[in-house]
C-alpha cells in the first residue's frame, strides 16, 4: 500500500506519543474491520432484563463475582411514573433524564438463571442515579460508584463502600467536584499498586471539567483516583479530548509495564486512544486507533486465563451514534498495539447493541449488552451471552 507522506508523518507521530501503538488510515464511513467475521455461537444465550411496561428500559449493566459460587447482576433500571404505562415496546417515550433505580440479581450457577431481585440505589435525585461499578479490595470490602443526576449542571459521582461482601452499603459520599460528570458500567478498575480508578468524563469550563452544562462539544476524559482506597479523592491534572465533541466514556486497561491504555468514544469514525504513565494521573493527546467505530463506548480488558487483552466495540465507521451494530470482539497478544481474531457478538442491521460489559468466570466469559430493535426509540433490554474464552481465538 502506498502511504502519502503527510499521512505516514501523521502515523509515525501518533505512533510515537502512544509509545508503539498503530495507527492507520481513516476508513469510509460503514467501514469496518475483520474480513469474514464469525458470528460467535454462545454457550447460553437470554434476555437477563425483559422489557417490562412499567420497566421499559434496562441498561449500564455489570456482573460482579461474589465467590467462587455466587454472581451479581447489577444494572440500570428505568421505571415509568405513570399509572398506565405502555403496553407497546418502543411507545415508553424513555429518554436518558427519566426515572432510574440501581437494581440487582443473584446466579448460582454461573449465570445461567438469576433471582432475589432488590434495588441496591434508590433513586434520590431530580432525575436518577445509574451507571454502577462495583471494585473489590479484599473478600469483604467492596466500593459501589454511581452516577446521581439532578440537573443540567448537577450530576455527580458518588461512592459507598460494603463490609459484607455486598450485603448492606454504608454512607454515600460525592466524589466527585460538584459539577457534571458521567461513568460508564463496568469501567471502574483497581490498579496493581492498589490505586483504584474511576474513568469519567464532563464538559469543559474553563479551568476544571464538570462545572457547566453539556454544550454539544466540549467533551473531555479523566479518571477520579483514590490511593487510600476510597477516603480521598483526586483528578487527572489533564484530560483526554479531541475534534468534534470531545472524548467520553473511557475504557482503560492496565498493561503489564505499569502504564494505562485508554480507548475513548468521540464523533471521528473510529476508536481514540491514549496513554497513562503514571496511573491516571495525566494522559496523552488522544490519537486515532485502527479500529473504525461510530460514536459508542469500547471496553476493554484482560483475560485472566490467557493474559492478552480482550476489546469489544460497535465496529463500524460512522460519525453518529448510529449504526451500534455490528458488536464486535477482537484480541491483542501484543498489549494494545494490534489486534486480531476479529469475531461478531452481534451482527443484525435490525438491531442495536452495545454498551457491553464482560466477566471472566473460569473459562468463561459472560458478556451482557444493551439490546433493542432499531425500530424502537430508548426501551432496550440486556441480553447476557456466554462464550468459552477459547472461542475468542478459533
């Protein structure tokens, strides 16, 4: 392939911030990548949340090991205030500021059924609360984060630690600057140093992130970080940003040297990315990675059985929110620099998923993801499919 030489200094300079990692030539809008891409066959399939008139939406989900028996679905679940709720899918006019409660579910078999429903986080906002992440630090002690939105420029991160292994929550606190901030499910991580982090992201004002209101383009990503595990709370010094709307939703990986790969969502046709040298705490201008996306969250993570990184994303170039379908994963032996064993989770053009989550349970990975017609407006449901981490790879 001949590289024009503006594209190639491009590259190599990209290259160079990111310390290795690849860059490539943009690609078309409806592009995506991994030719003839297997549709992965899971080892169990269900609609863990069903759409439900007075439950229509179900969203920013994750699924936390309790023990080497138990597992907790923890997820965002929408309520209709109406006393006649629709009885249609898709008619719920549910929108991302309606009524939200954090909910739960337990498995006792590996994910195959769930019960002992119960809300974990009432609602206590003008608006709702969602967007849960769960972080262990020892077999009793958990950290519970989630996002409480009150206004147009009111909408924070707040924190409750657990004693019990997930059975009672102790008192919330803010941790973040009052402003307007936002997380993704499953995206909360502690580090190998015991830092633990918490990516975010929130518009820009002038000389700190969250204290206006969204404006359209102004986007940009940090992380929260605590080293006492959930006393004290700081701030990235600097942010991950780019043209367009910003950069949100980050998805951060901790690599074997001790540095943080970050692959963000923004409005360029494909996934950013960006590097941490000293656990958060600042972060390199976001460049352009290979992997074509529209404008939705990745996630990322290690494979415990295997050590290589698992990264699963909307892959398809697209300026918009849309399509969010295929749902793709891919594999990196390489720590982030390339990707290959491109597979579909999902790939019906008459549907949506996205926003994934992922849990390793022994040679087991459980994915779960929004889900929904792209006939239907917000309403979506979470579909929970189970792969053998080795299907990864065929």
């Amino acid at each position: 392939m001949n590289i024009p030489r503006r594209s190639f200094l491009k590259s190599s300079l990209a290259c160079s911030l990111l310390g290795g990692y690849s860059t490539s030539i943009l690609h078309a809008k409806g592009e995506s990548i991994g030719k003839n891409r297997p549709l992965l066959k899971p080892v169990h399939d269900q609609i863990v949340c069903p759409w439900m008139p007075h439950f229509p939406r179900h969203d920013h989900q994750l699924i936390f090991p309790l023990d080497d028996e138990h597992l907790l679905l923890v997820w965002s679940e929408y309520y209709s205030q109406s006393e006649n709720p629709s009885q249609k899918k898709g008619h719920s006019g549910i929108g991302d500021h309606v009524a939200c409660q954090i909910t739960s579910m337990v498995s006792k078999d590996k994910g195959r059924t769930w019960g002992g429903r119960r809300g974990i986080q009432p609602n206590e906002w003008k608006h709702n609360v969602k967007h849960p992440n769960l972080v262990r630090l020892s077999e009793n002690e958990v950290l519970f984060f989630y996002v409480g939105w009150d206004s147009a420029k009111q909408r924070n991160v707040y924190c409750r630690r657990s004693t019990d292994n997930c059975q009672t929550w102790g008192e919330q606190r803010q941790i973040s600057e009052s402003g307007w901030y936002c997380c993704n499910a499953d995206h909360a991580l502690r580090l190998s140093t015991g830092r633990v982090i918490v990516p975010a992201h929130g518009p820009f004002a002038e000389k700190y992130i969250g204290g206006t209101a969204y404006k359209g383009g102004n986007l940009h990503s940090f992380v929260f970080y605590s080293d006492d595990g959930f006393r004290t709370w700081k701030r990235s010094v600097d942010s991950m940003t780019a043209k367009g709307r910003g950069c949100h939703e980050p998805a951060i990986v901790e690599l074997k040297d001790g540095r943080l790969l970050c692959f963000l969502r923004n409005t360029n046709q494909r996934l950013y990315q960006s590097i941490s040298e000293d656990g958060g705490v600042h972060w390199s201008t976001p460049e352009p990675s290979e992997l074509p996306a529209p404008e939705a969250p990745p996630l990322v993570k290690r494979i415990p059985k295997t050590g290589d990184l698992l990264l699963i994303w909307n892959n398809v170039a697209s300026p918009s929110n849309w399509p969010r379908t295929p749902l793709t994963t891919a594999i990196s032996q390489d720590e982030g620099k390339t990707w290959k064993y491109f597979k579909d989770i999902e790939n019906q053009s008459s549907v949506d998923a996205s926003y994934p989550s992922v849990t390793f349970v022994g040679d087991e990975a459980l994915v779960a993801y929004y889900s929904r017609s792209t006939k239907w407006k917000r309403d979506s449901e979470i579909t929970l499919r189970i792969y053998k981490i080795e299907q990864f790879y065929a």
